[in-house]
C-alpha cells in the first residue's frame, strides 16, 4: 500500500534536485522515496543548522549589543549574579 505525500519546497530548490537526479539517471521520486526510506530505518542522519534571518531593527539592536561587548561596554546586558537577592537589586535599579 501506498499513500501521497504533499509538501511545499523552495522552486530553485526542487529545480536543482531535479536536475541533479536526471544527470544521474534517476527518477526525482526514486530520491525522495529513497531519502524516506533510509530516514526511517535510521540510515540517514539529519545535521542540520540555519542561518537566523532577522528583521531589520533586531539586526540592529544585535549589532549594537556585539558592538558594546567589543568596546568593553556593559550597558546593555546584566553582569553576573551569585544569588536572587543581588539580581533583584540590580533588575529594581533599572
């Protein structure tokens, strides 16, 4: 038995596995299938990581943040506490 399987991807993406598997004679199903299969039965490992895409005003406030940790600048971020009650001290002056 059977079933479908339906999923959105990338148009360059699906282009360039298509052409790839047709220079190596292989159905573009026959992969797919295959890289199921193999995930499945726990043939095939997954490392994956991404690039963050941030918005503009998050890219800019980490630029500042990176920036004030290259200049010795603390003003945006909380120094190190050994315990609740300094932590509160600190958070209560902000």
């Amino acid at each position: 038995m059977t079933t479908q399987v339906v999923f959105n991807i990338d148009k360059k993406v699906k282009d360039k596995a298509m052409k790839r598997a047709k220079s190596d004679g292989v159905p573009f199903a026959a992969i797919l299938k295959l890289t199921a299969r193999a995930y499945a039965e726990g043939r095939l490992h997954m490392d994956i990581t991404s690039t963050e895409q941030f918005n503009a005003k998050t890219a800019k406030e980490i630029r500042a943040g990176l920036r004030d940790i290259k200049e010795g600048k603390v003003k945006n971020f909380s120094p190190v506490f050994t315990n609740i009650k300094d932590m509160r001290r600190w958070m209560e002056k902000k």
